[in-house]
C-alpha cells in the first residue's frame, strides 16, 4: 500500500470514531434507524446527481444497501443507544476478526495460526467486556453491536467481489437504496419520529450532517475506493485507530467513565485485531 493510501486509511479510521461520537449525542435525541435514515438521505442527496448511474449493477447493490447499510446500522446503531460510545467502539472492532474469517471462507485469502490466535484473544476481549458489571443489563446492545459488526464484514465481501472502483458512486448509490430501506425499519421498530424531527435542535442536524457528508460520503467513498484496490486484510488494519478515537473522544466530549474491566477487555480485542492484521513470516 502507498503511502498516500496509507493516509487515507488512517483519515477513514478517524472519520469514523468521531462519527460514533457524534452518533451517540444524536441518539439521545433521535430513535437510532430514523437518525441512520436522515444520515443516508443526507448522503444521497448530497451524492447521487454527481455520479453516473451503475444500471448493470443497480440489482447487486441494492442488497449491498440491505445488508451493509440497512440491517448492519440498524443493529449496530441500536445497540449503541444501550451503550457508551467508547465500549461501543471496542466491540466494533469485531469486524476485523470477522473479516478477516469471511476473506478466508470467501477468496482464500491466508488465515494460519497467528490470525487464527488473534480472532480468539479479541472474542475473549469482547467476552471480558460482556461480563463487566458496567454492562449489567446491557447485554443485549452488546450482541446488537456485535451482530452489527458481523453484518458490515459480510457487506465487505459482497463490495469486493462488486469490484466497482468509484468509492463515491458506490456509496451514492447504497445511500439511495438505504434510505427508504431504513425509513421503512423505523416505521416498523421504532415510535414518536415525527415528535423527534419536529423538536430536533440545530446541534443535532449538525450531527445528522457530519454522519451523512462525512462519516458516510466523504468516510466510506475513501474506504471504498481502498478496498476494491487492496485486499481486505490489507486495509482492515487501519481500522485500530477507530477505537482509540472514539474512546477519547466519548471520555473527552460525553463525559464516559472507563472501567478497568472495559479498558481491559478493549486491550485484548484491540490485541487481538493487531495479530489478525500484522505482518507475519512465511509460514504463519
């Protein structure tokens, strides 16, 4: 990888820690799959008349949209209300794991021991996290998130095999499929939206419009563009800072407290997805 690739990796990581942040103030405002619906018409709008339109493709990606969009945010966004962004962020790191599984099962991509060892020291983190007494009663966002975070790995694998190379097409596109996708779960799931979106005040659009230009256009348009151009254990990575900004920035900006139980579970994760992604001797 370049170094400019290098770069935009680790801007992604940062984008999308900070978006956690801003995510869980709107949520203390907004039902968490209406705010996802607002972030991905933001990013529609926003997107869509720019790019051109993938016809060949539209099928494929409508169910990249349901699945990488619709029913991972919805998990994962829901399972945030229940939690502090930070413990939030460390469970999330369980996509690495999980996609590093899924590019083994799916292109072949080299799995061996070391990565094997690391997938089991970042589930006994996230277990370490569960059985917190910080977590009492909280069990069930957690297995959202981690539900979540298996989702956005399948969606991952479905996006490489895609194969398309314009990240802000791609991402205009889920934007205009997610959109009704998720304004249709929260009429399902969710209640008093329309009491929300009338009382909403202006901090919280500021925080739709970072999730839906930053965090989601200019974040996963970068992301995108990446890993249709490297292989998914290449980028994954760089997806370790993630946790360490949105741990600083909820302890920073909202005020979460750290356990020692929760920062120790977070260092085995995060231990865990540094074994997955390092680079390895032959044979390993």
């Amino acid at each position: 990888m370049t170094l400019r690739n290098a770069l935009l990796a680790i801007t992604v990581a940062v984008i999308w820690g900070l978006g956690l942040v801003f995510a869980k103030a709107a949520i203390n405002h907004f039902p968490p799959i209406l705010l996802m619906a607002l972030r991905f018409t933001v990013t529609a709008v926003a997107l869509v008349w720019w790019v051109r339109v993938p016809w060949p493709m539209l099928g494929r990606i409508f169910w990249i949209a349901l699945v990488s969009a619709a029913i991972q945010y919805s998990l994962t966004f829901t399972g945030l209300a229940g939690l502090d962004a930070s413990t939030a962020a460390l469970v999330i790191q369980l996509e690495v794991p999980f996609g590093a599984l899924l590019a083994w099962l799916v292109f072949g991509e080299r799995l061996g021991w070391w990565r094997a060892g690391g997938m089991l020291i970042a589930f006994a983190g996230i277990a370490l996290i569960a059985g917190t007494p910080k977590l009492a009663g909280s069990l069930g966002s957690l297995l959202l998130v981690v539900g979540g975070a298996f989702t956005w790995a399948v969606g991952q694998i479905m996006i490489k095999r895609l194969g398309v190379s314009g990240g802000f097409t791609l991402i205009a596109w889920v934007a205009v499929f997610a959109s009704p996708q998720l304004f249709l779960a929260s009429w399902l799931f969710e209640d008093h939206q329309l009491a929300a979106l009338r009382s909403a005040p202006p901090v919280v659009w500021v925080a739709v419009a970072y999730l839906g230009l930053i965090m989601t256009a200019l974040g996963y348009a970068i992301w995108y563009r990446l890993l249709t151009r490297h292989d998914v254990n290449q980028v994954m990575p760089f997806l370790l800072l993630l946790p360490v900004v949105a741990v600083v920035g909820g302890v920073v900006f909202l005020d979460e407290v750290l356990t020692p139980g929760v920062v120790a579970g977070g260092t085995l994760a995060v231990l865990g997805v540094a074994l997955i992604t390092w680079p390895r001797r032959p044979g390993r």
